[in-house]
C-alpha cells in the first residue's frame, strides 16, 4: 500500500511541476527529443553582432534545414531523426526566431536572411551543401540556390512560401480581408486557432505547455508583426520572378512536398513550382497540413531519403 502512495504522490508533484514550470517542462522535452535525435546544439557570431543557435549532427553531405515564418530549428527535429544516419544535418534558428538574435532594431527581410545565412555557412566552413526548407524557410532556401548556385547540389522545399502562381490558399484570402494574421496570435485563444490552421492533425502537446507557448507568442507579437511585414513588401518574396532571372531555372536537383491539406499556403504551388524547374519532382501527401515534417516525420524524412538516393 506505502508504494501506491508513493507512486500516487511522485506523479501529483510531476503534475504540478508541469503545470508551475511549464517553460522548463519544454526545454526538457526539447532537450530529449535533441537528443533521441543525435542532435547537439551550438552557437555562432555573425557580423552586426548577430548570434544564431543550431543543432548539428551526423555524418556525410552537410543538409542545411531551414524552418519557417514564426517557427524555429526544432520543427525538424523528429523528422532529423530518421536524417542523421544519412546525412550531417543542420538546423539553425534564423535570426529573428528561436533562441537566435531578436533584435528588433535590426532587419529580417528575405536579403537579410540571405546574407545571414551565407555567413552562417562560411563559419561553419561549408564550400557545398544540400539545402532544404519549410514554408518562409524555402523561399530563402530558393532565394539562396539563384544567389550562390555554385554551392547548393540539391534542393528540398516544404511548401515553399512565394508561388504566386499557385491558386489562392485560405490565409491569403483572409488576409487580403483584413483579418489578423492567422500565424501570429495574440492570445491564448489565437495560439489554439494557430495550431489547427497549420496542422491536420496536431502533435500531441499538454495544455500547460500550449499555454506557456501561447504566452511566448505573444511575447514576440511585435516582433513577428514587424519581419511579416519586412518580408511582405520585399520583391523577392515571389519566387517566379527570380526564378525567371536565371537562363536555366535553378539548375539543382530539387524536390517539392506540399501537405494536400495546407491552409496557409495552397498545394497547388507543388506543381507550379516544380514547373518553373529544370530537375525538380513533386509530392502532395494527402491528409498533411502546412508541416509535414511534424505531423508525418518518419514518411517526410523516408521521402527525403529516396529522393537524395536517386541523385
């Protein structure tokens, strides 16, 4: 009977503990889910005093992952889990997100970040890389193959934000109504509206957790308001017209996935973009909103895999 309520008494301090210290809570579970995989995470200095956080690991070609508007390096964790017998795998915190510099004094537009980012490789001492990115994450990624084509062998894009060719999705719609932005709340309620616009089905998450989230969004509003609208009004945002700068397309290997759910951007953009391409395939997973990396890691990462064995 003594171990029952031993037991009964070590999971009521556990429940409380979540629901006291929710923000450690997270760390923690992020700290493990690093871990389980292989993931260790480091620190660099850019110019302008500029710093950028990043996990880093495994073996092989360097696959530099770069995660989208309001999102940070630990949208790619579980789906890096399946990538780190492959490949080395990057994924920094753009600067403006995560645990990297948010100054609010400085500027985050796409150029920004491209000249962030370039930086950011040459400290890492990398001369060529395969690049993948999510949502904003693969427009700069796009952006940065025309830039530096010379160092980018293959490209991997995740429901690229820019395809303007695309049909309209149902947060440009609501935005060109004059609703709040769908992806950056404002409240609690708004966080829990955000969850079910960018997910199909959402990961499993406490609801002290969501909430310590809700109120870290909240914390970097202004913040978010202000880089939306950096990146808004910059040409370089579309993706056709600097795709249609360059003779021969991007002239890399590049795979396409979109989410067949995607309301934040619409997966007719798969095709359309893979289209304007040279070398490029497209894959549409079914029942997949705007992240497939979280909602489906393993079956994002395998379709990765197959992808990079063909080159």
């Amino acid at each position: 009977m003594r171990w029952l309520i031993m037991l009964t008494l070590v999971f009521a301090s556990g429940v409380a503990f979540v629901y006291l210290q929710p923000g450690v809570v997270y760390r923690a579970a992020m700290n493990l889910e690093r871990r389980l995989a292989g993931l260790h995470t480091y620190e660099v200095q850019l110019e302008e005093g500029v710093s950028v956080v990043y996990t880093d690991s495994g073996e092989g070609e360097p696959l530099l992952l770069l995660h989208g508007f309001t999102a940070d390096k630990d949208n790619w964790t579980r789906t890096a889990r399946h990538l780190t017998s492959h490949y080395r795998v990057i994924a920094p915190d753009l600067p403006g997100f995560g645990d990297s510099t948010r100054d609010p004094a400085l500027e985050y537009s796409i150029d920004k970040q491209l000249d962030w980012l370039g930086q950011f490789v040459d400290r890492l001492g990398i001369e060529k890389l395969h690049l993948g990115g999510s949502s904003m994450g693969g427009n700069i990624a796009a952006n940065f193959a025309v830039r530096y084509p010379e160092r980018v062998k293959s490209l991997w894009l995740l429901a690229p934000g820019g395809v303007r060719t695309a049909a309209q999705s149902e947060m440009e719609q609501l935005l060109l109504e004059g609703a709040s932005h769908p992806l950056i709340p404002n409240d609690r309620e708004g966080f829990e509206r955000t969850l079910d616009f960018v997910f199909t089905e959402r990961p499993f998450l406490p609801g002290p957790l969501r909430r310590y989230l809700a109120d870290d969004a909240r914390a970097r509003y202004e913040l978010r308001q202000k880089i939306f609208v950096e990146i808004l009004n910059e040409e370089r945002t579309a993706i056709e017209p600097v795709l249609s700068d360059t003779v021969v397309g991007l002239g890399v290997p590049t795979l396409v996935v979109w989410g067949g759910g995607d309301r934040v951007l619409h997966p007719d953009g798969a095709e359309a973009l893979a289209g304007l391409l040279d070398d490029a395939e497209a894959e549409v997973m079914e029942g997949v909103g705007h992240l497939p990396m979280l909602e489906r890691p393993r079956q994002t990462a395998q379709r990765y895999i197959s992808f990079r064995d063909q080159l």
